[in-house]
C-alpha cells in the first residue's frame, strides 16, 4: 500500500494546466496569474510629501526657529507652480508633489503662522536631513518592472497593486470544474427526514464547499444510489467536467461499485487505498479522451475520511490545476496539550483545536467518536500529522498539524 508521499508524488505527477482566460480585477479574487504584470508607471509617480506640513530647503533649517516666506499652497492632485528658494516655504498636504527646490518636509506639528500673515511660516524643527518626508519618485517600483509573477494568487492586496499598474483585467489560470456526487443506497437529501437504516448526505455539501474554497467550479451532481446503471450515468456525466470527487463506495462492501465502474469507463486507475487514517480505501484515476483529461477521485464514504482525503490530495489538486504550484497540505508545529497513543502503519489524522500560548501552538487532540463523527470535527482546527508507527506521545511533545482553510 502507497504511504501518503509516494500517493502524493502520483498526483503531482497527473497534473496538467488548465488552459488561461482573462478576468476583470473585480473577478481576479483568489485567481492565480498567468502572466507577469508589469507596471506602466513610475510609483509613486512624483516626489511626494508623506506628511502635511511645509516643503522647505534643509540648508534654511540650520538655525531655529526660522521664519520663511510662505508661497503658495499645494493640496494633493494639485501641482506647485515656483520653486522653493532660499528663505521660502510651500504649505504642502500628504500626497501632492514636491515643489522643484525643496529637499525636505517640516511637519505642520513644528511649524507655527502668525495671525494675520499667512504668508509668513515658522519652523522651530530641528535640522531636516535631505529627503526628510519625501517619497521620491520611482522608490516602490519603475515603469516597466515586474509587479507581480505568473503564478502568485490574487488576494486582495494584489487587487490594489493591479490597479495602481493599470490594469483593470488580468490573464489567469482557468479554473477547474469539478463535478461532485455521492454514493449510497442508505442517503437522503440534507431536506428529508431519514427513516430507518438512512442518513442524510453530508458530504455533497460538505465536499461542494471544499471545492469552492480550493478555487475549483463545483458542480452538484447530487446522490447515486449503489445501481450499477446510475452510478454509470453519473459517472460518464461527471467525467466531462477536469475532476469528477465522489463518496462512497470505494471500500470492500459488496455495494462497493465504484472501482469497477470507473475501470469499465476507462478511467485509469493509479492507486487505490493509501497508508492513511481515516481514509484508506481512497481511490484516484485518470481518463483522458480525445484530448480532454480527468482527474477521477473516489473517497470513503465516511466523512472524516472524505475530508481528509480532500485535504490531503483533492485540495491540492484544484489549486495546482488553478495554476498553483502543487503543494501538499502545508504544516507547522504545536504542542501536544495531552498524551497520545499511535498505533498501526497508517498515518493517522486526528482533529484538534490548535490555540497560541506564550510557548507556541498547543494542539489539543478532540475527543473523537471516530470517522462519522462531524460534530467534534466541527470543533477541530485542524489536523495532527501522526506518522506510522507505534509510539507513546506525551503531552508537551512537538507534533505536526495543518490547519483547515477558513
Ligand atoms: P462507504 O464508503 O460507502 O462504505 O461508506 C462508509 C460510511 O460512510 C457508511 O457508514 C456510510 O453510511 C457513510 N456515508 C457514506 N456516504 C456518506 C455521505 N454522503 N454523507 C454522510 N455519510 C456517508
Ligand atoms: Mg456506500
């Protein structure tokens, strides 16, 4: 059976990028670049004041205080129209261009006009060094420099930076559709009432949301029951979309259909069951028709399992199919807050509220019912990395853990 590595590398290696579309910043959120951005300007575009005050010349400042000849005032989006010579000053605002002559700002906090004569100003600063308050022009980028690279993801703060370059529209990666369903005789809808022996789906909703959040288009295609034909329909449906996730009906039942259909519809497989737990039975192919490729992934039905299958491989998948770099889930480290028994030569995932303490993270191992548990699960953080193996952690020990994306 494939450790959760050597799956990983499986994957990595299946993915293929998706072609480039071109969106509008105000749909770029959460895209990733598929070209550098260059800037079309100098930034900040003109020696700008960062403070209000007066655009004095440093030399004029040796002595203090000073009294200086005010010439005119410049407001930002306005530009001056003298130089500043020797024994003058322009009152200034934040942002407005530095009148030719000046080298160094006064803060109006230091300067003091007298009542009835605007036009004269005293400065009691001590010495400005050249340059003291300015931004001069060109510091943050130059016309023509890289902005941003190919494949950085657009948040928020990108979105500024775009506009500040002028663009208004962006090429990005396009984004992955994945077709989603469940699999399973004994599921309802999240709107009925299970009877006896059924339960509701919540892994549909559950895997649908993971998918949004990854960056990839989900596409709901409901509940299969454990029909050979259904499941087929569903399947040929599904696997017209870049990835087609399913639930269910990957382990040894005798309704365990799903690896079968998939073989009988051409999708390749490339590995079924991974060193892992929860989550074993996970199963992923590949089909590729007339050019058109698909990642197939069949996770357990239990939905621990399904979410750690989809945070371990699925999630990985959508971003790197979004331009990404393939990454598995990042971790960092906490400390245990409670001692922890592993057993087994599977990997273990174990949900856990992770909290900040003057000494670090601390993670606390939840007290789990086990795989169909979603209720704990929902009070878990994230997830403590526990390699194979049998050992006896204490609490206070250094384990690793990745956290759910928010
Ligand atoms: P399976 O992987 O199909 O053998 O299912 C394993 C367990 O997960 C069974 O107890 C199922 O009832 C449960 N299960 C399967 N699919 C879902 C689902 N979509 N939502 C919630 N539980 C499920
Ligand atoms: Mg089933």
């Amino acid at each position: 059976m494939l450790t959760v590595e050597a799956a990983l590398e499986h994957v990595a290696r299946e993915i293929q990028p998706l072609a480039v579309e071109v969106v509008t910043i105000a749909d770029a959120l959460g895209r990733v670049l598929a070209e550098d951005i260059a800037s079309d300007i100098d930034s900040p575009p003109h020696d700008k004041s960062v403070v209000d005050g007066y655009a004095v010349r440093a030399a004029d400042l040796v002595s203090r205080p000073i009294t200086l000849t005010v010439l005119e005032e410049v407001v930002a989006g306005a530009a001056p129209t003298q130089p500043v010579t020797p024994g003058t000053a322009t009152r200034i605002m934040t942002g407005a261009p530095v009148p030719d002559g000046a080298d160094a700002i006064a803060m109006v906090e230091q300067t003091q006009t007298l009542a009835g004569e605007p036009q004269r100003v005293v400065i009691d600063s001590p010495p400005l060094a050249a340059g003291r308050n300015i931004l001069r022009r060109g510091v943050s980028m130059r016309q023509g420099d890289i902005a941003l690279r190919a494949g950085r993801t657009v948040r928020h703060v990108e979105i500024g930076l775009l506009a500040e370059v002028g663009r208004t529209s962006v090429r990005v990666a396009r984004q992955p559709r994945v077709a989603v369903f469940s699999t399973g005789n004994e599921l309802v809808p999240p709107d009925n009432l299970p009877a006896i022996g059924q339960i509701r789906n919540s892994n549909g909703p559950m895997l649908l949301a993971a998918v949004r959040r990854a960056g990839g288009l989900p596409i709901d295609l409901g509940i299969g029951l454990d029909d050979r034909d259904e499941l087929r329909r569903l399947m040929a449906e599904g696997l017209s979309s870049d990835v087609l996730l399913m639930s269910g009906g990957v382990s040894a039942g005798v309704l365990d259909l799903v690896p079968d259909l998939l073989r009988e519809l051409g999708v390749r497989e490339v590995f079924h069951k991974v060193r892992i737990k929860p989550g074993k039975p996970v199963w992923f192919g590949v089909r590729e028709v007339s050019g058109h490729r698909t990642l197939v992934f069949g996770l357990p039905g239990n939905p621990a399992s399904s979410l750690v299958g989809f945070e371990l491989f699925v999630g990985p998948a959508i971003r790197a199919f979004s331009g990404a770099p393939f990454s598995p889930p990042s971790t960092e480290t906490a400390r245990l807050t409670a001692a922890f028994e592993h057993r087994g030569e599977r990997a273990t995932y174990y949900p856990a509220r992770l909290t900040r303490s003057p000494d670090g993270q601390l993670a606390e191992p939840l007290a789990w019912q086990g795989s169909a548990d979603l209720r704990t699960l929902s009070l878990a953080d994230g997830l403590i990395h526990f390699p194979a193996g049998e050992r006896l952690y204490a609490a206070g020990d250094v384990v690793a853990v990745s956290r759910f994306a928010q």
